[in-house]
C-alpha cells in the first residue's frame, strides 16, 4: 500500500489497522456476516484506489461516495429524480442517466404513475388568459 500510494509507512499502515478494525467490528459487534463484512471492506479498499487512478485526494472520493450512497437512498423517501441526485454529486455521469426515464425506478417514472396521481391541469387556460389579458381581435 506504502508502495502503489507512495506514502509514509507509517501511514499505510495505520489506515490498513483503520480497516481491519473496521471489518471486525461490523462482524462482531455489529453481529454482521464475515462474507458481507468482508466485501464491504473490500468495497472501500476498491474505492480508496479509485481515488490513485483518478489521482484525487482520498478524503474528497470517500465524501464522494458516502454523499452519493446518502443521496441515493433519499430518492424513495422524497420521490426525487436519481438523475439529478447524480448529477449534483458528478455531472458526466449522470448525464444519460437523467435522461432516460426508462433507467429509472418505477416509482420515479411519471408515465408509469396511475392517471389519477398524474392529473393533467385544467386551470392554464384560465391563468393565461388572466395574465394576457383580453384578446385583440382583427379588423
């Protein structure tokens, strides 16, 4: 890790301790499968290299993906488009994304909604007319 990341050895190894700690709380304490553990771990490991390829800082990818992961998961709660949730957190990549309703989850998409939760407005002629006014008719 010193090596690939050209750190202190002192620093790869603390932040290895950091993450093996962390693996045996989440199976101990946390009373979590070793396999989920682990790959969670490894998630993380998969994501701090992430960080040496795109040759970020480490601190700005972990607040990346935990500000994504955090992101994501109120997209059901408060029925907003996961497109636009990416693409606060990185344009490009969302960019498609948000584009394409069909890639979002059913209760995101308005065309899958029923009729009734999806009403098409009655009242804009009424609002037009009042803010243009009377019509002008040809002589």
């Amino acid at each position: 890790m010193a090596l690939v990341m050209r750190t202190d050895l002192f620093l790869a190894l603390r932040t290895h301790l950091v993450l093996a700690l962390r693996l045996y709380l989440m199976a101990l304490v946390m009373r979590t499968d070793l396999v989920l553990a682990l790959r969670t771990h490894l998630v993380l490991a998969l994501i701090l290299y992430l960080g040496l390829v795109l040759r970020t800082h480490l601190v700005i990818v972990l607040r990346t993906h935990l500000v994504l992961v955090l992101r994501l998961n109120l997209v059901p709660l408060f029925k907003l488009n996961p497109g636009l949730v990416l693409w606060q957190v990185h344009p490009r990549v969302s960019a498609e994304y948000s584009m394409n309703p069909a890639l979002w989850p059913r209760q995101m998409n308005p065309a899958s909604w029923p009729s009734q939760m999806n009403p098409r407005p009655v009242y804009w002629k009424t609002i037009n007319s009042r803010l243009l006014g009377p019509r002008r008719t040809k002589k």
